[in-house]
C-alpha cells in the first residue's frame, strides 16, 4: 500500500537523529560498495567483467558500440546520466600497454561518445580519463576503461555535494538504447 503523500516529514523510528532532511535511499548502491562485478584477481580469467560484457548482447551488457579493438559500454555506476567507458578487448591494465591500432580506435571512440552524448542529451561539456592503478582510484584496476563523463551546466548541485547521492533521471537500458541510437556511423 502506498503511503499517503504529504508535505510534513515523517518521523521515522530508528533512522537516527529527526531533523528537518528528507532521505532519499539508494540501495542499488550498495552492490557497488560491497564489491559486486570486482575481479578476484588481476588475470582476465579472473572475474574480470570487462571481459565478460562483451561475451553478452549489447542490450544486457549494456553495450553502446563495438569496434574491432574497443567497445563503448554504460558504467554500471555512473557519476551522471549517460556516464560511459571505453574499454579494449584485449585485458591489459595500462594504457602503455595498448598497440597502435588499440589506442587510435580508443581515441576515436572516444570522439564518437562525445558526438553521441551530444546529439543524444545535449552535453556541455565532459570529464574524460582514466585512472591507472588501484592507488590512483582505478575500480578494475587490471582492465585498462577509459570514463567519458558528460556534464551540463549546473549540473553539480547540492545532492553530491551535501547528500553524496546522484539523481539519474534515466533507467540504464533507455539511457543505453538513446547514446547508442545517436552513436555516429562510419
């Protein structure tokens, strides 16, 4: 039964402290906090989901595009809506790593992600890079992910920065099946 809609707060027993802030839960990111889809070791036989995701339909594994040495995927945890990664096929944890071939499509897709988050959500702008190694922030650090953020103006507003909570307008599949419908054709 859906509770009545009202204007006050309620008070609810055993959340803490009542003050005057509402609560806005976010279980789903738990999994991410707990570790879920994280490698078991450093080897591509190890868990690794960016090597799985591709094994999957580009709708499960949530999969923009394909190349023939990369492939453009939603993050599972975005920091906005529309929050994607390139990612190699090949498991290799450091961009020195890549071959020439690698690292000019990773370049290209990346191009392509911007033209795509544009046309699909008017982007303004975009945090793009990677972070290599577990000591600067890598959450895989053992396959090497490109993150290709997109931004709007004013889009930083006070949920992360008070609440440490993200609003996504958008389920992950209709985000999916949007970028990848405006994703530029060779």
């Amino acid at each position: 039964m859906l509770a009545r809609m009202t204007s006050e707060p309620e008070q609810q027993i055993g959340v803490g402290t009542p003050d005057a802030f509402q609560r806005l839960w976010t279980p789903h990111r738990m999994a991410y906090i707990q570790g879920e889809n994280k490698p078991t070791g450093p080897g591509a036989g190890d868990g690794c989901p960016f090597c799985s995701i591709p094994e999957k339909s580009d709708e499960d594994g949530l999969i923009l595009a394909r190349g023939r040495h990369v492939y453009a995927v939603l993050n599972l945890y975005p920091y906005n809506g529309g929050h994607l990664m390139v990612v190699p096929f090949r498991h290799v944890a450091d961009y020195t790593e890549l071959n020439a071939d690698e690292t000019a499509e990773l370049a290209e897709f990346t191009k392509a992600a911007m033209v795509a988050l544009r046309t699909a959500s008017g982007a303004h702008g975009f945090n793009i890079g990677m972070n290599q190694g577990a000591t600067a922030g890598a959450g895989i650090a053992a396959h090497l992910h490109q993150h290709v953020v997109p931004r709007w103006g004013g889009d930083t507003n006070f949920m992360p920065v008070v609440g440490h909570t993200k609003v996504l307008p958008q389920l992950l599949a209709d985000t999916r099946r949007m970028i990848a419908d405006a994703w530029p054709r060779p």
